[in-house]
C-alpha cells in the first residue's frame, strides 16, 4: 500500500502527472536578451514593428551564448542545438537563411578540460517553403550527425550563433539559442562526480 510520502504516494495522489524517474526530452536555453556579441560584428537592438525588441542579425553578425548542463541530463545521450528566430516580411519558398553554430565544451570540477581550446563549428539552413507568415517562430534545428554529447552534469558549453548567408527580403531577428537533451530523471545521486554512484 501506498503511504504518505512514499514515491508512489506522490505520483498517483499528489501529482499524478508527473512521472518521477522517466526518460524524456527537455530544453537548456540561452535567451539572446542577456547574451554578449564581440563589440564589432554583434546584431542590433531593433523594434520588430510591434514595440517588441529583439536582435536584427545582418550577415557576419554573431552572439555569444552560454549554457550550464543541468543534472537532469541523461549521460551518453547527443544534444541537438538550434535557433529560434523569425523574418519580419514574407518569405517566398526556396529562399533560405544559414546560421553557424560554433562552441567548445569542457566539464567543471576540475578534471582537465578546457574551454580555450579549439571550436567546433557546423552550419545549419533553413529553406523557406513559401507558407510561412510574416514574422513566423522559425526553430532550426541540427542534424542527427551535428548533434553531439554533453558528457556530464556541471559542464559548460560556449557558444557562438552567427549568420552567415541569407536571400530573404525582411529583417532577421535573432530569438534565442537552444539545446534540446535528454533526461533520465529529476537530477543525480551526487552534486559533483561521480555524478552517477
């Protein structure tokens, strides 16, 4: 029988939503509102036509984003990042927006990994099919092969979202950077590693 305070307890009587202990996929994200360009070739504070303002990336514009993984993460598995971003004007199907995704990763407590080491980068294209509204939530994802391990808990990826080719008549707005992961819980065992025993 289930009694107060047990795991099952809270599962089926005081949430029974939430699945305790479950794999799943969740979101690690770096809002470009609070992210830092390089003081030469960073986008532009821009109002979006509504009062709302965002980032208004041209060619060659990039900014930094940085991301703490988080003890959900479920060690092994690829993290897939994207970019949330939007056009100001219609589309017409075929024209397509490029983005570079660069970064270096390196876990924390002090175990001999760097973060000044070499960047990683790939690009990631978006083509237009001609649906889209102006103003549409695009999320550019990466491929299965760019996707990549985020080793453990505690580390830190740095990240860089550039633009780096676009054919489209409106303005692009840059939203926020993104890593899609998987989890296997609510967190780990320990606070630092092993993170796992």
């Amino acid at each position: 029988m289930s009694g107060y305070g047990s795991t099952d307890y809270v599962q089926e009587k005081l949430i029974p939503d939430l699945h305790l202990n479950t794999a799943g996929w969740s979101d690690n994200v770096s809002f470009f509102s609070s992210a830092r360009g390089n003081g030469t070739t960073e986008p532009v504070w821009k109002d979006m036509g509504n009062a709302h303002y965002a980032y208004h990336f041209t060619t060659g514009d990039e900014l930094f984003a940085h991301f703490h993984i988080l003890h959900d993460y479920k060690q092994g598995t690829d993290a897939y990042p994207h970019i949330h971003f939007l056009v100001d004007q219609t589309m017409t199907a075929g024209q397509q927006i490029t983005w570079r995704f660069g970064y270096v990763i390196a876990k924390g407590h002090q175990q001999g990994q760097t973060l000044t080491g070499a960047e990683s980068t790939f690009d990631m294209t978006y083509t237009a099919t001609g649906l889209e509204v102006a103003g549409e939530h695009i999320i550019l994802e990466c491929s299965d092969a760019q996707a990549f391990d985020l080793i453990e808990p505690d580390t830190v990826l740095m990240g860089r979202f550039e633009l780096i080719a676009e054919n489209v008549s409106g303005r692009v707005f840059g939203i926020l950077g993104d890593i899609h992961y998987q989890i296997s819980g609510i967190g780990t065992i320990n606070k630092a590693p092993n993170f796992y025993v």
